[in-house]
C-alpha cells in the first residue's frame, strides 16, 4: 500500500504514513515508509523524518536513520535545513545523520552549527562526519577546517581528514606544518595520511624521512600509506621507496601498504616484484594484501601467480581473495581455474568469490553450484551464496 501510495504521488496520505511510522516496529515496513515519504516530496514530511531521525535507540549507522537521513535530503528546502538544525546542537543519537544531510543538501547556515560539533562533540566518529561536511560546504566550511587543525589540538585530526575530503593541495602546506609542529601522535599520523590526498611528488622526501626516522610503527605505516597514494604521480623515486619497504619493513601493515603502491606505480617490473614478495611472505594480512595489488596491476602476467594461490593457498580468506583479484585483472584465460575452484574448494566463501569473477567474463557456469549452496543446511554457506 506504501509503494502504491508513492507510485500515485499521494501527497494527501502523508499524515496517515507517518502515523503509520510512529505506530511501527523498526523492520522492513519502517524502511518502506520512510522511504515513501521521501518519494512523495511534500515538505509536510519534514518534521517526521527528523523526528525518527533523533530516536535515541537506533543504533547511529541503522539502515532506518540512513533512510530516514536520504529521504530528508530527497526533500530538500529551508524547512528540511531547519529542522535539522536543532539535532546537530542537542548531540544526541541523530546528530551524525544530520551533519551528513545538512553537508548534502549544501546548507551553509550550518557551517557555525557543524563548528561548533567539530569543537565540543566526544565521539571521535560524530567529528569526523562534522568535518566531512564542512569540507563538502565551500570556503566557509574548509576555513573552518583549516583553523582548527592548526589552533585546535583536540580536534585537529578530524579537520584534517576532512581537508583530505576536497583533495586539493592548495593544502598541503598547512598539513605539513601540522605535522612539523604537532606534539600529538595522533594528529602527527593523520597529517602524515593526508598527505596522501594533498600532497605532491616534492613530498617524497618528506615521507621518507617519516618513514626513517619516525620512532612508532603507526607513523610509518602512515607515512607509507601516502607515499602509495602518491606512487602515479611521483614516479620512480616513491616507487623505489615502496619496493625497498615492500622488502625489508618489519611491520606486515606497512608491507601491506607498500604492495598496493608498487601496484598503482605502474612500474614494467611490478608483477615481478609483488611476486617475489609473496614467495617470501609469511604474514596473512601481508599476503592477502600482495594478491590484491597484482590484480591491481592490470597485468597478464599476475594471471598465474593468482591461479596457483587460488589452488595452494592454505587460508580460505587468501584463496577467495585470489579468486577476486583474478575477476579484477580481467584475463578470461583464468576461466579454467576459476571454473576448478568452484567445483573443488570446499570454502562456500571462496566458491562466492569465484562466482563473482567468473561474471565479470560473462560466464554463468557458477549459478548451478551458487544455487545449490542457498539451500545448504549451512546458514553461513547459504550466507555466502
């Protein structure tokens, strides 16, 4: 009856959903209501949709305030904005939503209200959201990013993640005065990733250094995240970096990091060097990371080096992650494997991910086997399928 509602634009039935919402359990016929609300875009909605927005007892990433949030920003308007307003001041359960419609609906009015969030809020999350909607909210929102990461401490690192959202390296020199005058580890690690976003190839040096002289491994790891962000524009000098990381750094987080860089760098020996670093691999994060990057690479090469992972690798993650990482690189020649793997490996997770590659070559020969594993007895194998 909702969706018929929706599909005759029945302004004049707003009233009688809403008292259908509030009369609701959260489920499935919440979610179609809020949704329907949006649909019929009558302002007459508004005060609903924020009211479920600031229910305290839904979880602050439930499905139903994520609806309620997108139908708020569908109707738009002043009366959306002004409603909204009030969530960001009380900080309450609905404030994160707000912030995240209010940065959408592009209300610069709320640029003090979403400062002053930034500034006072406690949850480390509910900041990071003030600042990716300031970010989103033009020069009046970016100042204000730009002041707090460098006047203050306590929320610096959310305004810098938040100048990593506009990527523009108009910025780059103020991270990187962060970072020289920082005395917080935490706010030092986050300029340093940023960098990432903002920075350019005359980073490189910088980023080597971090990673030489930094005294803690989150630091470094920082350090070689941005320098793998940079590795298509910088060239042969962050690549150089990252092949020597990829080998010889001790935290397996940081090698992790490095093998995505020496994938995106595009460098004529990638495969060889993401090969020679799986062999001598013993880390499963590390590994799992290593098999991502050579489908990254885009090389027909990488096709073998992932077919015998998708058939040896001991850990069902890895093999699954080979299965994926051979759909990305795209060769319809892993066809043979892929199609071995679904009828063998005994991992309903790794035969999912084989299914998934073997659509991006157009194949449907994994539907049979898929099909089967939804009526397994097994709710994690009918999960997977």
């Amino acid at each position: 009856a909702a969706r018929a509602l929706a599909e005759l634009e029945a302004t004049e039935a707003v009233e009688a959903l809403a008292a259908a919402l509030r009369a609701a359990a959260p489920g499935e016929f919440a979610h179609h209501l809020l949704e329907v609300l949006g649909q019929l875009r009558d302002p007459g909605a508004v005060g609903t949709l924020v009211e479920f927005l600031a229910r305290d007892e839904l979880p602050a990433d439930s499905l139903l305030r994520e609806t309620a949030r997108a139908s708020l920003v569908r109707l738009g308007g002043e009366e959306a904005v002004d409603a909204l307003l009030p969530l960001l001041v009380a900080g309450g359960a609905g404030a994160g939503s707000a912030a995240t419609a209010l940065g959408q609906l592009g209300a610069r009015k709320a640029v003090p209200f979403l400062a002053d969030l930034l500034a006072t809020a406690e949850d480390p999350e509910l900041r990071m959201t003030a600042a990716r909607a300031l970010a989103s909210l033009g020069p009046e929102g970016v100042r204000v990013l730009s002041d707090r990461a460098t006047e203050d401490p306590a929320s610096a690192a959310a305004a810098l993640r938040g100048l990593a959202e506009t990527r523009d390296p108009e910025f780059a020199p103020l991270v990187r005065d962060v970072l020289a005058a920082s005395q917080d580890a935490e706010v030092r690690r986050t300029a340093l990733r940023v960098l990432g976003a903002v920075g350019g190839p005359e980073d490189v040096a910088l980023l080597a250094e971090r990673i030489e002289d930094s005294p803690t491994d989150a630091e470094r790891i920082a350090a070689t995240e941005s320098l793998a962000d940079l590795a298509r524009t910088a060239g042969a000098p962050a690549i150089d970096l990252l092949e020597r990381r990829l080998r010889d750094a001790p935290s397996p987080a940081e090698r992790a990091a490095a093998a995505r860089g020496v994938a995106d760098g595009g460098a004529e020996d990638a495969v060889a060097t993401l090969a020679a670093a799986l062999a001598a691999e013993t880390d499963p994060l590390a590994r799992y990371s290593l098999l991502s990057a050579l489908g990254r690479t885009g090389r027909p090469a990488a096709r073998p080096i992932l077919e015998r992972a998708l058939e040896a690798e001991p850990v069902a993650d890895l093999r699954a992650e080979a299965a994926r990482s051979l759909g990305v690189l795209g060769d319809a020649a892993a066809a043979i494997a892929l199609a071995r793997s679904l009828a063998n490996d005994p991992s309903p997770f790794v035969r999912a991910q084989v299914g998934r590659a073997l659509a991006r070559f157009g194949d449907r020969s994994a539907v049979p086997r898929l099909v089967a594993d939804l009526r397994d007895a097994d709710p994690e194998v009918r999960r997977a399928a």
